[in-house]
C-alpha cells in the first residue's frame, strides 16, 4: 500500500514503459496541490513579460528621438 500525502491530489494508474503519463501525472498532481505558488509564478512572468515590453518601447523610442534630432541638424 502507498502512503499518501495529505493534501497531494493523485491518480493511481500503471504507466507505459516511456513515463510520458507517469510525468504529465506529477504536474497534474503539483499543480492541484499547489495552487497559490502556480498563482505567484504566473504573476511573475506576466510582469517580466511587460517589463521586458515597457524597457523595449522605451529604448526604441529613445532612439527614435535621437535619430530624428540628429536628422533636423
């Protein structure tokens, strides 16, 4: 018998000798039983991504600015 966590969401099943399922398993399970951390991840990278975004505008606007003052000379 298998002692189980508590808490932990899981499926008890055979897996296939290639473990495929067995690790779409283990995230299913990670995922149910943690949700405030997949919560906090998802939140980090949405604000790397529009950071990333924000910076990216900036300097391209910033050389757009010089290019264009550099041409009116």
């Amino acid at each position: 018998m298998l002692a189980r966590q508590p808490g932990v969401v899981e499926r008890l099943r055979t897996a296939p000798a290639d473990g495929a399922p067995a690790q779409i398993d283990v995230v299913t399970d990670f995922v149910a039983s943690n949700p405030a951390l997949i919560v906090l991840v998802v939140f980090l990278l949405t604000f790397v991504f529009f950071a990333f975004l924000f910076v990216r505008r900036t300097l391209s606007g910033l050389r757009e600015g010089y290019d264009e003052g550099y041409r009116r000379k």
